[in-house]
C-alpha cells in the first residue's frame, strides 16, 4: 500500500492507497491504528478519491479521534494464548444466553463465531451470523447478557433504530445504563 498525504484546509490526512480489480466504488475505512484505508477501483483516478476524502473529511477525522481516544479497558486485556485458553468457555456462554434468550425472540441465527478483537465486543452480520468477543467470559453477567440480547436483535434489525433499541428492551429493560456503562468498561 502507497502511502499519500492529501491538505485539506489547515489539516493533513494522511492514506494509504490500495487499488483493487474488484472493488466498484471507493471504500474509505479507519484501521484500529487510527490509519485511514482508501480502496480504489483499478481505473478511477486518484484525484476522485481526493475529492472524496474531501467531502468525507469530517466523518475521517471523527472516526481517527474515536479510535485515538479509547479508553484502555477490558478489551485490552488477554492475547492470543488467553484467546485460545478461553475460546471454548466463551462458545459455551454464548450459546447457552442465546438459546435462552431466543426462546424469547425466535430468530434464527446461523453460525456463533468467537473472535480476539480489540475494538468491539459484538457483531452480527448481513448473512446471519453472530461474532463475540471472547472477553464476554470477563464480563459481569448483565453485561453479558446485554451484549447477547443487542447481538441478537441485530438479527432482526440491522441498525440501531428505535424498533432496535424495542426489541433490546423487551428483555433488558436497563440497557440504556448497561449500554452507557459498558463503553466505560
Ligand atoms: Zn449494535
């Protein structure tokens, strides 16, 4: 990847440039190293994605400052050996909140992924699948269980919407203090 620095009134943003065969369009990620990641169609020229960064330049400088500012917390914690030695009991926890809370919910899930991350604690993604952290295993049981109800009506509503945080509720009623105390965690 090229390194590029790109002004944008009185401040640098700094890209690395990846060109790509199949990417479409223009991607613009922020890597956990706060580096800003620009994927670029084989053909496009590089002056449109200077544009686009530029037009993107707020949401960029948001996103590096989100991630220059986290807090050190639990998801510090542990490495790769620590993953491992609790991967197992990290499934095992999942997957019995899960099912008891989807006898509530009745959504269908397909596979439970468990994974060593150090920016998030869930995910759920488009095709059905469920990603935790392993660290769930360190967590107060509330928090747990939180993090399993939010993960879980993702399935429904991939947002963050009201009809979201609704489904959340029905089962968690605290989740708006769980929710602010778990990003101090
Ligand atoms: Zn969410």
């Amino acid at each position: 990847m090229r390194k590029n620095n790109l002004k944008i009134k009185d401040k640098e943003i700094q890209y690395f440039l990846r060109r790509s065969s199949r990417a479409k369009n223009i991607r613009l990620t922020v890597n956990q190293k706060g580096q800003l990641i620009a994927t670029l169609p084989w053909i496009a020229r590089k002056k449109t994605l200077e544009n686009f960064i530029f037009k993107k330049s707020s949401w960029i400088f948001k996103k590096i400052n989100e991630v220059k500012n986290m807090k050190p917390g639990l998801l510090d914690r542990g490495d790769r050996k620590d993953y491992f030695k609790n991967k197992q009991r990290a499934y095992d926890l999942v997957k019995e909140k899960l099912e008891k809370y989807n006898r509530f919910y009745n959504f269908s899930y397909r596979k439970i992924y468990i994974r060593n991350q150090k920016t998030r604690w869930g995910s759920c993604s488009s095709m059905g699948n469920l990603n935790f952290n392993w660290r769930i295993v360190l967590l107060d049981e509330v928090y747990a269980d939180y993090l399993i109800v939010h993960e879980l009506c993702h399935l429904k509503q991939l947002n963050h919407s009201k009809k979201f945080w609704a489904l959340v509720q029905r089962t968690i009623p605290r989740y708006k203090i769980l929710r602010k105390e778990m990003k101090d965690i």
